[in-house]
C-alpha cells in the first residue's frame, strides 16, 4: 500500500524544531520535499500537530515545576509526588480556612500534571519526534522554608504579579474575551507588587495576616494557572489534523478544567484580610463595592460554574462555555500571560527564546482537512 505524505512542506526551521531525527528525512526536509507520513510511526500527524504537542509538553513541565513547589509545602509529599515534608503553618491555613481536602488536591493536580508531560513527551517518541526538555533551564532559586526542597527550579512563586480577572469573566452574562470585552480582577492589588504565593524562608510564617495572604495568593494563583490550561487545550485543538493527536488534547483538556473548577471553588472560601507588610488586599467579593457595569453575582464567591454568555455571535442565544477559546496567537498568549505575571521572574534570554519559538510554531500550525 502506498504511503500517504504530508499535504503540507515545513520549513526547515518548522521541521527541526519539531525534533525528527532521521537524517534522510531530514535531507528531504532541507530540499523542500514533501515528507512520507512514515517519518511520523505512519499515524498522518503533520509537523503542526507535532509543534502543538511540544509546546505543550514544555508548559506542562513548567506547571510540573510550580505545582511540586506548592506540594512540597502545603500538599502530601509521597512515593507518588515525591519530594518536601510540608510547612505546617502554611498548610494549616490551607487547611483551616480554605478547606480540609486541600492538600489532597494540590497532590493530586501536581500528580496529573507530572502524568501530563511525561505522556506528551513519550507519545513524542512514540511517534519519532523529539520530547521536550527544560531542564538545562533549572536554575531559580526557590524557598528556603521548613519543608521545601534545597533545589533549582524554573519557575518563580515568590515574585507573582498576576490577573483574577477570570473571576469576573466566568461569572458575566453579557461579556466574552473572544468579542474584546475586558473584566475587573477579583483581587486588584495582586496586579500591583511582586507577592510570594509560599512562604520565601521561615520569616514569612509571622505575622498571621502575612502568612494567611500568602496562602490565599497561592489559592488564586491556583485558578490563575488552571483556568489558563481550559482554554488553551480547546484552543489549540481547533488546529490539530491528526485524529488522535485531537484526542490528546480533548482528554488531557478536560482535566484542567476540573482543576480550574475545584481552585475556584476553594479560593472563594478566603476570608478578608490585610497583609500588614505589604497591603495586599483581600477584600469582601459578596458585598462590594462593584465597578461600574458589573454587580453581585459577577463577584458571588459561591458561583463557580460557568454563566452563559454570548457565544460565536451575538445573535445566537447565550451559552455556558470555556472563555477565551479564540485560536490565532492562542500559544503565544498563553506564555505571555505566564510570563507577565512573574513566574518566570530571573530566567535567563535562552529560556525566553525557547518558549517563545516553541509559543510562534504551535500558533504556526493549521488544520489539514
């Protein structure tokens, strides 16, 4: 039987970035020469769908990263999630204010995210093309509190300046970011300092309003972060060609969504608070005061379902729905977001570059029908 090829030529740029490494093939590549689907286990999974796979793989290696960092000190470390002995102060806040089960869930999220990237990674290989590795990247410094590891990491979550604007966004009835609406952020003065979502050394386990700021930063970053992976999977899958490879991302999708779901939840359990060392603000969501064009529920602490809303076209009746799921530019913005927001505080020009090129190859790719 005649072996299908590629409907679309990569560029030579594109074809080394998605990381085949037989070298006829790669000749043919260089040429400008079709490539026979056999270079991808004979499955039809173009170069696109490849980049789309390593971009991922890369940004679930970062939440891996973020993630272990908040199980070292406020989750279960075990043979499961290895690593840390907990900082009980913190995790007692976790626990007493927010909700018993919460260190359960930060395990089993940093449990899912680990399990993420390695299946991404070897179904990379599966497939002959190049897994994704950062670690040449792991050189942050991270806490120094009872019960962190003494290890490099690549992500920062002592520097954090990040928009809850999904909040709002979730709950509105009239708006979505796909038409160009903007939303207020549930916590502003998050969007103003540099706050640390874990304790930095001991020193931060007093005063209590500090130590319980820190833990409710990390309760909405937790969103922040989860809410970003619900709409980048069905974003990205609008331009995906390969059957399969769309099935990655419809199954592994859904699971941020629950994460998202969950911290939502969670977070709303926070009580108002100051921090009096640097004025962090948690203020009262139920009772205002509310921006101009927004009200109650598009703060109600106890919403944690997506509201209908305009979908697609205004002319169409409202719909519950992931927001945004606009796909031109869905990677780049993904990483920005993160990267606007402090995680990547102190990495080097080299990791900029790899993320934003593996960002630009993901957004290059298009759906072959």
């Amino acid at each position: 039987m005649q072996i299908k090829k590629l409907r679309r030529a990569s560029s030579r740029r594109s074809f080394l970035r998605a990381g085949l490494a037989a070298p006829a093939v790669m000749s043919a590549a260089v040429l400008g020469d079709p490539l026979p689907s056999k270079a991808f286990d004979r499955s039809g999974i173009t170069h696109g769908d490849i980049n789309i796979l390593r971009f991922l793989a890369a940004l679930e290696i970062l939440e891996t990263d973020l993630w272990q960092q908040y199980n070292e000190l406020g989750g279960i470390p075990d043979s499961e999630v290895p690593g840390g002995s907990v900082s009980k102060p913190f995790q007692d806040i976790l626990v007493n204010v927010l909700d018993m089960d919460m260190p359960q869930y930060i395990h089993d999220n940093t449990e899912d995210e680990i399990s993420h990237f390695r299946f991404i990674n070897r179904y990379l290989l599966s497939k002959g093309a190049k897994p994704v590795s950062l670690e040449r990247f792991r050189g942050l410094n991270g806490s120094t509190a009872t019960g962190a590891q003494k290890i490099k990491r690549l992500t920062n979550l002592m520097e954090l300046t990040f928009d809850t604007s999904w909040w709002t966004r979730y709950r509105s009835r009239t708006r979505n970011p796909d038409f160009g609406d903007t939303f207020p952020a549930a916590i502003p003065g998050l969007l103003k300092g540099k706050f640390p979502a874990i304790p930095r050394s001991d020193a931060d386990l007093n005063p209590p309003d500090h130590l319980k700021a820190i833990a409710f930063t990390a309760a909405f970053h937790f969103g922040t972060i989860e809410q970003g992976g619900s709409s980048l999977y069905p974003s990205l899958a609008q331009r995906v060609s390969n059957v399969e490879v769309l099935r990655i991302l419809l199954s592994i999708g859904p699971t941020e969504t629950m994460h998202f779901q969950t911290w939502q939840d969670k977070a709303g359990n926070f009580t108002p608070v100051t921090d009096p060392t640097n004025g962090l603000t948690f203020p009262d969501l139920n009772n205002g005061p509310f921006p101009p064009g927004f009200g109650v529920e598009d703060f109600q602490t106890n919403l944690i379902m997506p509201e209908p809303t305009v979908f697609l076209s205004p002319q169409l009746p409202v719909c519950s729905i992931i927001r945004p799921t606009e796909t031109q530019g869905a990677a780049t913005a993904a990483f920005n977001g993160l990267r606007r927001s402090g995680l990547f505080n102190g990495q080097s020009d080299a990791f900029f570059a790899e993320m934003n090129e593996l960002a630009a190859l993901a957004d290059l790719a298009q759906r072959e029908i």
